[in-house]
C-alpha cells in the first residue's frame, strides 16, 4: 500500500472510531429526549462525502449522476435531476412546465390546484413562475387534498394540481388522477414528506408527469441539503437538466439536438433556455447512494412504530385524531402528527409544554392552512371554500417525531407524557 492509500484507511478508521463513540442516537432513560428527528448518517457518509474534498472532485458529476441513477432505479422512477434541496425540486418542476419548450406548456395566470395544508415552496414556485395557486381543503382524517374540493375549484383556467402526501402519507390517487384525467390537468407530487410511501404498491412520485423529494437532514434519508425531480419522460428531464444549470445544454443527455439546432453557437458554451443554478454538489451525489440502500429500514422502523402508537392512542378519540392511512396507501410516517378534537379542555400549546417539558420535541404541522399564511396574502390566489379543516389542523395540530431510532422506551416516554397530560386535566381514556 502506498502512503496515499494509508493515509486515507487511517483517515477512515478515524471516522469510523468517532462516530462509533459520539454517534449514539438511540433514547436514554436517564436523559430522556426524543427529538424531532435524529441523523440518518454517519461514518460511511461522511466518508463518502470527504472522499469528495480530498480527491477536490466536488462539483456536480459522476457522483450525481450514479445517485440520480440509483434513485430513479429505486422507485422504480423515471429519469432523476438531482437538485440542491427539495423547494428546488418543486421549483425546476415548475420552471420545466412553465416553460416555452416543454409540452403543453403552462401559461401565466393559469390556475394550478394545490392543498391548503402543504409546505411553503410547494406553492411559491407556481406563483413565482406566473401561476395562480387555487388553495383547497383537505380531508381531516388523512390531512390530505380532498378529491372532491378538487373537482369543485376546476374552472376554464384550471391546468393543474399540485399535491402534498402529507407526512408520507400517499394521496387518493385513483380519484384524483380520474379528475386530472377528465379535466386534462397535469399532476405535480410533492413527495418532500414522503420517500417511501407507496399507492398500491406503486412509490409516490411516479403517478403525476413530475415528482419531487427532499433530503434535507431531517428527512428519511440526508444529503445534508438536496433534493430530486423524476419525470415521466426523457423530454421533461432534459429540459429541466437545462434550467437547473444557466439553460446551459453541458448537463443534458443528448446534446445533438441543440447542437444541430444551434450551430452557428460554440457547443462548449451554447445556452438554449433561461435557467437558474440549482445544482448539487458531488458530495451530496456521494452521501445519497450510501444512504438509498438504508432507505427500506429506515422506513420500516417508521412504520412499526407509527402502528404502535395509534394503536395505543385509539383510546383517547376523538380527543386526539392520528392521521388515518389511505386505503391502497403504505405511508412512511415522516413524524407523528394528532389534531386534537375541537372540545379538547386544553390547548395545542398546554399539551405541547408539557411534552416539552419532560423532554419530547414538538412543531406544528407544515404550515397548517397556507392561505392564512402572510406570504401568501400578497399575491393573486384564490381559495375555495372555508378551508376548516386545514384551519383545524393549524389550531389544533402539533407532531412529534417518528424516527429511525425511536424504540421501544422512546415510544413508552411519548405514550406516558401524554397519558399523565391527560390524567391531569381529568380527561385520560383507559
Ligand atoms: C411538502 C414539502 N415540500 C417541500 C419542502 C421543501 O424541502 P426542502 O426543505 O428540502 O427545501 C418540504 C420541507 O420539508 C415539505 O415538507
């Protein structure tokens, strides 16, 4: 072995001996914090990602490209462009079918319809690209898009849907992809909440023409920051290849075309398009393919514990409502979220100070009902119906996290803090 090859298995047996001693995630009795979320990565990730700085290969490359492989094969998927999180997933989509060159293109003031209890980016980047986001109500029990507030907000100038499967939990997709198929809407899936989750043993993402996932560090599986848009077809990935780089044609599969369309432009330095830099960096490409084949037991150990839990938190409906899976669905549980009944002699901030106070991390649920939200109040929209029910979830809604590492004990702490807030307030069901 050279002195090159030993200095780098020294470096990786360094990285291995810290984090087998600093990387102990799992639930303490005697320090008893479960956290929102817990590192999915460790040794071979940040081994994986320094390979990147000591070889100083880090800009996007090969790295990318295997991870956008390995992902599309994982779904199975169509074609992947990996971006630098997932709000620039959403953003690419969009910018892709907003676009002058793709099929049927979107065009500005066309209305796109999207649930009012979803994330921020899901519904800024159709504002920013000259759409009109239609805010609809969601279905209480499984906190999804209501398929039939759907059909109810379609107009002349309905061209879309944008969903969210809400914690990982999947969409009604056999309805809503009938009503985007009567009314030719194109479907956007916001997956960000949701790798893992599959309808009717088909991933999320691989229903609508583009879906999009996040890896930001409190997702099921990291990349630090980053994200990923599928498509269906080879057409809508190559464009977006363009708008993710300077509508620069240096990352798409085929450059011939351009080329020959193009050819009084150098090759080398030929922009077909607009575009933005939404790219990822190698080190990113490199902690994701170490971190997609965990992916399975990760999402396992979410759903057994999820299972657990509602069994056990039954006893207290409708006091507290656990998010009810779709039918066809296998949800993959990004946290733990309960809206508590509209009589509940408390409030969502008394139960969420207490599980605070004996150690239990806490947060609202996305952005509960997003038209109420300031943001989005400075820019044409329109919302149909009242939208109670995403109202509902912003009042009463709080989670708590379902991690990889919640145990047995963690599980038990969680259950017991609620039973003790409730005995206290004389509420508690047996
Ligand atoms: C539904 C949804 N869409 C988009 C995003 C944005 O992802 P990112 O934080 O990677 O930008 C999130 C973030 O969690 C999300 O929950």
């Amino acid at each position: 072995m050279n002195n090159r090859d030993e200095l780098r298995r020294q470096i990786s047996e360094a990285i291995r001996t810290y984090c087998e001693a600093e990387h102990n995630f799992d639930f303490s009795a005697s320090d008893p914090i479960v956290r929102l979320h817990e590192p999915t990565f460790s040794a071979e990730e940040i081994d994986a990602a320094l390979d990147c700085l000591l070889t100083t290969r880090v800009t996007m490359g090969q790295k990318v490209k295997t991870f956008e492989a390995a992902f599309s094969a994982s779904g199975p998927f169509g074609p992947g462009v990996m971006v630098n999180s997932g709000s620039s997933a959403n953003l690419l989509a969009i910018a892709a079918l907003t676009n002058p060159e793709a099929r049927d293109a979107l065009r500005p003031g066309d209305e796109v319809i999207v649930p009012a209890l979803s994330w921020s980016t899901t519904v800024w980047p159709l504002i920013q690209l000259g759409l009109v986001p239609v805010v609809v109500d969601i279905d209480p029990a499984t906190l999804n898009i209501d398929p039939n507030e759907i059909e109810a907000a379609i107009t002349e100038k309905t061209r879309g849907v944008m969903i969210v499967h809400v914690y990982g939990n999947p969409c009604d997709l056999e309805a809503i992809l009938d009503i985007c198929d009567r009314h030719s809407l194109i479907l956007v899936e916001d997956c960000c909440e949701a790798l893992g989750a599959k309808y009717e043993d088909k991933a999320v993402g691989s229903f609508g023409r583009m879906g999009t996932f996040s890896f930001y560090f409190s997702h099921h599986i990291t990349t630090l920051e980053g994200g990923i848009t599928v498509a269906q077809t080879q057409e809508d990935a190559e464009l977006m290849r363009i708008l993710r780089a300077h509508g620069w044609i240096r990352e798409v599969e085929d450059q011939k075309p351009w080329i020959e369309r193009y050819p009084e432009i150098h090759p080398r330095f030929l922009f077909v398009n607009l575009g933005y830099n939404l790219r990822a960096t190698e080190l990113q490409g490199a902690m994701g393919s170490v971190q997609l084949p965990k992916l399975p037991s990760y999402v396992e150990a979410r759903r057994q514990n999820a299972e657990k839990l509602a069994s056990q938190l039954q006893a207290n409906a409708p006091l507290l409502q656990t998010q009810s899976t779709t039918p066809q669905g296998e949800h993959s549980w990004f946290g733990f979220p309960i809206t508590l009944g509209i009589d509940a002699p408390f409030s969502v901030d008394d139960i969420m100070t207490a599980l605070g106070d004996v150690g239990i991390e806490t947060r609202p649920i996305i952005c509960g009902n997003i038209a109420r939200q300031p943001g989005l109040k400075l820019y044409p929209h329109r919302a149909q119906g009242d939208l109670s029910h995403a109202s509902a979830v912003m009042e009463r809604g709080f989670s708590f996290g379902n991690h990889q590492d919640i145990d047995h004990a963690a599980r038990d702490h969680i259950l017991g803090a609620i039973e003790a807030f409730l005995a206290d307030k004389g509420v508690l069901s047996a």
